[in-house]
C-alpha cells in the first residue's frame, strides 16, 4: 500500500499557478519542508522577488511581503538588521537576481548579511515570454535569440554562484530538482543555508536549475533530460563555500 506523505502544515492547499512541469512548485514544497522541518515557521519572513513565482506568498503560511524588481535582498538586509531574531530569506528568479537585481545580491554576499537567498535558475524571463536572460546558455533559442544566443554579441551566461563564492560568505551551494535523487539533495543544501543563518555565520545562497517545460518548448520529461545533457555541464552541482566542520 502506498504511503501518503501529508503536506507541511505551513503550506497552502489552494491551487497555483505553476506550469507543468514547471519547478517552482517542487521548490516551494521542499522550501516549507525545511522550514517547518527545523521549527522556523513562527520566525520566517520571505522577500519575494518579481516572477512567476511572486504567489508563493500566498503559498506558504509564514511572513512574506514582495519586493521591488531586482531588490529583495536589500528588502531583506533592512528585515534582518532590525530583527535580527528572525529567519530572512529571499527567493527570485534568474532574471531577477542576475539581471537587474545582480548589484543588490553582490553587494548583499560582500557585505556577508546575514541572510539566505533561494535563487531559481531556469535559464530564461519565465514570466514575460520566454526571452534571453542571464543565465541563458550559448546557442540556446529565447524568444529574443531566434539563432540561438551568440556570446560575440551577448557574452557568456553569467555563473552567479561562482562570483559570489570569492566573497568570504557562509554557505552556497547549487541544486536542481529534475530529479527525485537531486530534489533531496537540494532540499539538504536549503537546510544547510538555514543553518548558517541561525548560527549567525553570515550569507548563505542556494541556486536551484529548474526545468521551464512551457519556455523552452519542451515536455516536462524532454525538460529534465535537458538539464542533465545542456545545463548541468555548464553549472554544475555542489555545494561552492561551506565553513569547517559543515
């Protein structure tokens, strides 16, 4: 018989508004996992980004608020500093935090805030139509590079957990979730983040590759093999910074 594995009671059981296939959902879940898992649901505040993902705040039953384009960790470092008691995380999309936001998340791991930053990498602008972003691979077709995306014209995809780990911050690591296997790992790095956070130890970031079915044109299945051929050798997986005896 099967076993039924109940939802973490912080999450909601409305329906959202994710794609098929899409994974943001899987992260919103592990997300509340952890959290409820390590007893923060009461001291949770979340600084949503602009994306597909801005309703997870109706998602998850903790303190959320939305912030402006590109600048949920300065929203989050203002929380932090004036309550320092409890557990600031912000969650964005590549485009998001790679794009407009790329000055608030540097300057954020510089100073090492003591804050934790989910960062959704599904390789394009989810949320407008599919278009070239950040992180968007060499070659690869977007709604804005019909010919695929030429790095003699738009440079190389940006590797944003690589640029902050020379920053002496606490914790990052880069996860997917195109895999049961690797779904749990990721949920592991998410509570290793949030153990830096509560120990004090300074900032801490987990990259997620996430498969965007809907934007690149694919079924879900194509999508996460996807991953495994194209993305993953270009970011590949792991934790990047992690202090001794973690």
């Amino acid at each position: 018989m099967a076993r039924i594995v109940k939802a973490p009671a912080i999450m909601s059981t409305k329906v959202n508004s994710f794609c098929a296939g899409c994974g943001h959902g899987i992260i919103t879940r592990i997300l509340a996992e952890a959290v409820e898992e390590m007893g923060l649901s009461e001291k949770t505040i979340l600084c949503i980004g602009i994306g597909c993902y801005c309703s997870i705040g109706s998602l998850l039953k903790v303190d959320s608020l939305d912030s402006p384009h590109g600048r949920a960790p300065a929203v989050a470092t203002g929380i932090k500093r004036m309550r320092p008691e409890n557990i600031v995380i912000t969650y964005q999309g590549d485009g998001d935090i790679s794009s407009i936001g790329c000055g608030e998340i540097v300057h954020a791991a510089a100073r090492n805030e003591k804050i934790t930053s989910i960062f959704v990498n599904n390789g394009v602008y989810g949320m407008t139509g599919g278009q070239m972003a950040p992180t968007t691979l060499p070659h690869q077709v977007t709604a804005t590079t019909a010919n695929g995306r030429d790095p003699e014209v738009s440079g190389m995809p940006i590797k944003l957990s690589e640029m902050l780990s020379v920053f002496p911050v606490a914790y990052i690591a880069r996860g997917s979730v195109h895999r049961a296997g690797e779904i749990l790992k990721t949920k592991a790095y998410i509570k290793k983040a949030l153990q830096a956070q509560i120990d004090g130890k300074g900032f801490s970031m987990i990259e997620i590759l996430s498969p965007c079915p809907t934007n690149w044109h694919m079924s879900p299945a194509a999508a996460a093999d996807r991953i495994d051929a194209e993305v993953i050798p270009y970011y590949p997986l792991g934790e990047l910074v992690k202090k001794e005896g973690e």
